[in-house]
C-alpha cells in the first residue's frame, strides 16, 4: 500500500523537520531506524523520529510504503522545490524581493568571501 499526501505542502519545516527531510532526501527511501541512524548523536528516540515522520507526512512532505506494521517513508516534495520556495519566501519577507538586497545585506555583513563574489558576478552574467 502505498500513501501520500501533498495539500501542506506549502507549509514550512521546523529545524528538527528540516534535520529528517535531509536524510529522507539523501536516502530517497527510509525506514525511522535508518533515519536514526545517521543522526548526530545525542540521538532522539526512536518514538520521537517517528513521531516527527509521521508529522512531515501530515504536511505533505514524505509519503510512506507500508509493509505489514513497517512504512518505509519517501519525500513527495523535492530538496530543490522546497529550497526556491523557502528562498523566495524569506526574499519576499525579508528583502522586498530584491535580488539586490539580499546580496547588499550578504555583503554588508562580510559573509560573502570576496572569490564568491566574482562567482556571483559570473553566475549574473549569464
């Protein structure tokens, strides 16, 4: 049996959602051991994954395969579909949706090393 669901996918993930999608997209395919496994110790309990798995799925996030009581669980959104719109949500919140800002406040803040820049200038161009 397979189950999804993708009407929440707009919501937007916590960092303990986010830590899990990260593995989830690495793996493409997980069961909540496998999920735990590659976690940063202190890991969290088993209940606690699941219950967080379970929650993405309520969002829209992962679907799951069932095999008897075992859900092997799978994203429905993509890292890169959840990535532009997370962007494009924080250019619009944060910086009017200027391009231009969000690079001024990077710069400003001395958080661009000054050969990314000269990437930046290059990726622009194209």
């Amino acid at each position: 049996m397979v189950r999804k669901k993708t009407d929440n996918a707009q919501q937007e993930l916590t960092k303990a959602e986010l830590e899990l999608m990260q593995v989830i997209w690495d793996k493409q395919k997980a069961l909540v051991h496998d999920i735990l496994d590659v976690l940063p110790e202190p890991k969290p309990a088993y209940n606690t994954v699941s219950t967080i798995v379970r929650i993405l799925e309520q969002k829209g996030f992962v679907g799951h395969k069932a095999y008897g009581r075992t859900y092997e669980y799978f994203p429905l959104v993509s890292k890169e579909a959840y990535t532009q719109r997370y962007m494009t949500t924080v250019l619009d919140n944060f910086f009017d949706g200027s391009l231009s800002r969000l690079v001024s406040f990077f710069s400003e803040q001395e958080s661009i090393p000054a050969g990314e820049v000269n990437e930046i200038l290059q990726m622009l161009k194209k």
